[in-house]
C-alpha cells in the first residue's frame, strides 16, 4: 500500500509541476501517442499501414478543403460522425481559413484537433504530380530499412546437442540462427506511385543454406499506380483489400473493442500495396480499381500463391491429396515447420462494385478462392462446422448511409453453406452526447478466410451480439467514455465445449488539463464461461469466469524536449470455484526529444506482479521504425527498455534498442525452444534508415 501511495503523490506533484511549466506540445510524439491509442484493444497487429498513412500527412498534409470521406478516415481519429459534421461545415461555408476554424465543426474537441493537426493543412486546391515521362520519377522519395534484432541469453533451441539425440528428434533444435534480419526498400512520389520490396528472416529460420538457398525466409514486392486517368488504382505484386465491414475481405488493421467506443464502423480502403510480414494473409497477383462514373468504382482482383499448410495425405508421386490445416504463424525454424512452408496452392479472384453519393454508398462483393487440394480439419467438438473442402464463395452487399443526424452502415453476407450480418449505426445526439449501435449475427457454418469484422471472437463465425458504445463531453476537457457489449455462442468453442455467453464493459474518463497535461482512467470487466476440469466420464461443465481491470494512466510534457509518462494498472480475475487471483503494473516512462539535438530517447522502467497468465497486462512500448512492440507483462519482476534514435544527418538515422526482462524468481524463461536457463531475458535491436 505504501507503495501505491508514493505512487499517488507523484500524480499530484507531477501534475502540479507540469502545471508550472507548460510548453508548447512536441508533435513528433503524435504518431506513437495515436499507435498507442489503437493498440489499446489489446490484440495485436502490424500497424505499418497506418504508420505509412500518417508519415505520409506529416510530410505533406492532407488539404482539408479538397480532402474527400475515404482521405479523412485515413486519419484514424475521426469516425463517420466527425467526418459527416466536417464535410457539412465544408459545403455550408466553401472552405476553411484556418485549420482551428475546426473548433466550430460540432463534435471536433481540442484533444481531436490536437491530434489531427500535424497532419493537415488548409490551401488553394493542388495538382497531383504530372508523370509526363520516366524522368518524372526522379521527383520521388526512397527510403531503405535494415534492422537486425537477437535474444542474447542462449535459448534451449540454439544449445549444443548430440548428433544420436537430434537425429532421434531433428525437431529438438531450430534450423538456422538466432538472429532476425528485416530488410524494406519503399520509393513513392507523392501518393501517386509506390513500389518497393520486404525480406525478413525469424529467429531460427535459415539464410542463404537449407530450406531458404536464396536468401532471407520471406519476401514481397509491390507496386502501386494512383490516379491513373480514369484508374484509382493498379495495384502488382503483393497488395491488400478492405471492402465493406470485412465480413468477406479484411487485410491489415481493423478497429475493435476499445476506448474510441464509436470506432465501430470500418472504413474500407479497397486495394491497397502491402507492405507488411504477415506471410499468409495477402494477395500475390493484380488488383484495380476502374472508375466507371464520378460516382462508380469497379475493383477486380487476382492472386495465386503458395501457403503453409500441415498435409494428411500424399499419393505415390508424393503430390498432395488432402492437408488437415492452414497455419498462418511464418514461422520456418524446425524441420516440421519448414515441411509445411509454401506447399498448397491458392488462387483467388473476384471484384467489388461499390456506388458512392454525398449521402449514401452501397457496394457488392464477392471472392472466390480455390486450394490445390482439399482442407479437411480433425474433427473434434468444436470445429465440427469449420470449412472442408476445396473451394469456397464469399458474397455479399454493404451499404451506408446518413439519415438527418444518424450514420447506418452494416454488411450482409453469404458462403454457401451459412451466412453473416453485421449492422449499426451512430447517432450524433448534442455537442456532448453521440451513441452507437451494432448488432452481428454470423452463423457457426460461415467460412471466410480473409474475413475480419467486428466480433468477440478471432474472425467473424459462431457468434450473435450487440453492442453499445456512448461518448459525453461534460465539459470541453473531460470526456467520459463507455461501451456494453453482450453476446453469445451458438455453438461450441475452442476451450468451452457448450454453447455459452459473455459480457464485455467499459468505462473510461479522459481529462486533458492542458495541452501538456492528459490522463484517464478506465475500468474494464469481462464475464465469460470456461471449462471445468475434467469430471466423472471427463465431463466438462461450464462454469464462470470475471476479468476486471482497472487502469489509471498520465502523460505530462515537462519541457518542450522532455515528457513523463506513468501508468497504474490492477487486475483481477476470478473462475468459479477457485481462488480470485490478481495483478499490477507500474510503469515509468521518459520520453526526451530534444528540438536542437539529433537525439531522441525513450526510457521504461516497470514493475509487474501477476498470479498468473490470467492476470497479464498488456502495454505499448516505444520501439524502432515499422517495428512494434506490444508485449504481456505477467510473473513476478522488472522490464525495462531503451530506445535510442540517432540523426546522423537529414538522410541517415540510426536507432537502438535494448530491453531487458528479469524475474527474480525463476529458474528459467520460456517454454520449449525458447527456454532460457536463468531469470534474465534481454533483446538488443538496431535498425539503419537511408532516405535519399
């Protein structure tokens, strides 16, 4: 308790002292302030799409007084409501003077303001880049990437062994070593052409011998056209597709559950290049997108590559006849693994047609992807209705439209064998009070590969809820925000072999007391059913389970260079019939980046206490370039970190990074290859920027 206490009192002096010596806020931090936002979800992604969206406004800002619906939602900040209210503003007084002529579009409060501003401008109408001849590309902008990335402590999977006992088990060791090599070339002129190339080898994996004789384990190349006569898009090689509300195609970052509890409506982006390491869930061919009218967009779309799969049954030229599974973790390093790598066949084609007005859009779509040989998973309890087969269709129609101060949007779609809905609304009710709604309904027998919509579960399948969120200013900087969300399964899950049902709540109140000074509190509960352990007849019945958090977290510029950041967070979590168990995390954050200096750091030192994995925290920390590190603190001990950015002159930057892990209490750290003898577990990364 003591401990809490002096914690309290540093809030208070804290914020008293930022009080005393506000500054002017350092916007470079924006972009990590608003990763870390979208992070809050706890569930993790690659979030290089959306930092290659804002860098790109910060060096050149998007025009708020030409920017279109689609532009704006690239943002991440604003959701239908802002971005109807500033498109209104826009049409009523033709243009905006100033971009703080935004505090007068209802529902744009200073912290959104904030946020957005780096990223915009107000001007005169530009032209694009004109791309009269193959020198016009000279006018473009290149970036290269090297990053290298080691655990230094030896893991059990890198220790000597016997050549009797790994000929007995060639799974025993990984393949290649353990360092993890990322490498990324990206050239675009302005938005109009993007093309580049990523390569990346995991821990483990091998490089130039063995399974990978060329190289690095993975890699990809893009290239994107924009704005090409009457072509919005052309998209070859490696690229991703958003249509709709993702009940059918859905790559890259989506919104969930979260403290921005109006981000429920998904804000498609068509075909777009992938840039990215998820080396499953991307296409590999052609995508474009045609301009039919002003007002009609015709996407079509092809793709064929290999994927990993586990095979089940070969015939006797050893060709494959059935496989059990379709991994999707990229991970290459043990024999087994490297077995699985790019084996099966895929090939996908499809389009979507989608009619946009001032008011309404409504849009179809429909995918149909073939495998090289049937998928037939084990059947268990759980899985009995999962997709077997070779091929699937997914179709259906999306649509969206505004009806006096309420925004609807929703999809409806179908596979064959089952269907899906997802529908909500927002409803902008005052300045201070805006609502939404959402309701799914996807069948335990809809199949979707690349499906990604709103749902409680991983993908859109065997789920039924409603969801409702509300945002209520009580005053201009406290903001109280909240979501209930209740649903159920039809049918059996993984780890709960009963139909079953939960709830899902939250309650947050965000108080910027300065531009200098932000804080917020949240509280989080969870109520879902588990499985027993195994009964009489190893009879498993349902029983309950609570997960509540509660969070308390402040960021106080103390100088222009200089900002502190500190994070409070319990937990406790509860399963029927068994002790309530508990959690804690306290963290210090220093972030200094200094105007004059080429010099940028961000330091962390937490502590942690956690009965057991149930009462892990999650927390975003400030990592390298395009790498992003969201990590579950549980155990008992210490992590700390820092990340270091060197400017060697406006073409080179250089960044490191250590971090660091240390559980007094333990023996070892890890499980199975990754096993570390000892209670340390510290990573040292670097990473080598060249714009030229």
């Amino acid at each position: 308790m003591k401990v809490i206490f002096y914690i309290f009192l540093l809030y208070i002096f804290s914020g008293i002292f930022c009080l005393l010596h506000s500054q002017q806020t350092d916007y470079r931090a924006v972009i990590e302030d608003m990763l870390e936002e979208l992070a809050a979800s706890d569930i993790e992604f690659d979030y290089s799409a959306v930092y290659d969206d804002l860098e790109s406004f910060i060096a050149s800002p998007l025009n708020i007084n030409t920017a279109s619906s689609e532009e704006l939602q690239r943002l991440y900040v604003l959701n239908e409501i802002h971005i109807s209210n500033l498109l209104d503003y826009r049409t009523v007084n033709e243009r905006f003077v100033t971009v703080y002529e935004l505090q007068y579009v209802e529902g744009f409060t200073w912290d959104i303001i904030r946020k957005i501003l780096p990223f915009i401008t107000v001007a005169d109408p530009a032209h694009p880049p004109v791309i009269r001849d193959v020198s016009s590309l000279r006018h473009g902008r290149h970036q290269f990437f090297i990053r290298g990335q080691q655990i230094l402590q030896e893991q059990k999977g890198y220790s000597p062994i016997s050549d009797s006992a790994l000929a007995e088990n060639p799974n025993a060791r990984y393949l290649g070593s353990p360092l993890k090599l990322y490498t990324r070339y990206q050239y675009n002129l302005g938005r109009r052409i993007y093309w580049g190339f990523v390569a990346e080898k995991d821990q483990g994996e091998e490089m130039f011998s063995g399974s990978n004789p060329r190289g690095m384990d993975y890699h990809s190349f893009h290239l994107q056209i924009n704005n090409a006569g009457r072509f919005k898009t052309i998209a070859l090689g490696d690229y991703q597709m958003q249509f709709g509300q993702g009940l059918i195609s859905w790559s890259g970052f989506s919104f969930g559950k979260s403290a921005s509890v109006l981000n429920i409506s998904e804000n498609p982006r068509g075909i777009n290049k992938y840039s990215s390491t998820d080396e499953n869930m991307f296409m590999r061919g052609a995508g474009v997108t045609y301009s039919l009218s002003d007002k009609t967009d015709l996407s079509l779309f092809y793709s064929s590559k290999k994927i990993d799969a586990r095979i089940s049954e070969t015939d006797s030229l050893g060709n494959i006849r059935e496989a059990s599974s379709l991994p999707r973790t990229g991970l290459h390093a043990t024999p087994s693994q490297v077995e699985h790598k790019n084996v099966l066949d895929e090939t996908i084609l499809g389009g979507d047609i989608t009619y946009n007005h001032r008011h309404f859009r409504i849009g179809m779509t429909a995918m149909h992807y073939y495998f090289g040989a049937p998928v037939n998973q084990t059947l268990n309890r759980y899985n009995q209705f999962a997709f077997r087969g070779r091929e699937n269709t997914n179709a259906g129609i999306n649509y969206r439209f505004s009806l006096m101060d309420m925004r609807f949007f929703g999809e409806v779609a179908t596979s064959g064998s089952g269907r899906a809905i997802i529908s909500g609304f927002l409803w902008d009710l005052s300045s201070r009070l805006n609502i939404g709604l959402l309701y799914r309904d996807y069948d335990r027998d809809y199949h979707t590969r690349y499906g990604n919509a709103f749902s409680e579960g991983t993908s859109p399948v065997n789920e039924k809820g409603i969801y409702a969120g509300a945002e209520l200013y009580i005053m201009q900087r406290l903001k109280v925000s909240a979501y209930y969300d209740t649903y159920n399964f039809p049918w059996l899950r993984y780890g709960i072999y009963t139909p079953s049902r939960g709830t899902d709540f939250l309650l947050q109140a965000d108080f910027s007391l300065s531009p200098d000074l932000q804080m917020y509190s949240r509280i989080r509960h969870r109520s879902k059913p588990a499985n027993s352990p195994a009964g009489e007849g190893n009879i498993r019945k349902p029983v309950n389970t609570g997960d509540t958090r509660l969070r308390f977290h402040i960021n106080y510029q103390i100088l222009s260079s200089l900002e502190f950041r500190n994070r409070l967070e319990h937990a406790w979590y509860v399963k029927e019939g068994e002790n309530r168990e508990r959690g804690f995390l306290i963290y210090q954050d220093i972030l200094w980046r200094p105007q004059s200096f080429p010099l940028s750091v961000a330091l962390r030192y937490a502590v942690f206490d956690t009965d057991s994995y149930n009462t892990r925290m999650y927390a975003y920390e400030n990592d390298v370039l395009y790498a992003f590190s969201f990590p579950p603190y549980f155990d008992r001990g210490y992590r700390s970190y820092l990340t270091a950015r060197y400017s060697v002159s406006n073409s080179v930057d250089l960044w490191l990074r250590y971090a660091l892990t240390v559980l007094p209490g333990r023996d070892s750290i890890g499980t199975g290859l990754n096993e570390i003898t000892g209670n340390r577990r510290s990573e040292a990364k670097a990473q080598l920027r060249i714009r030229f």
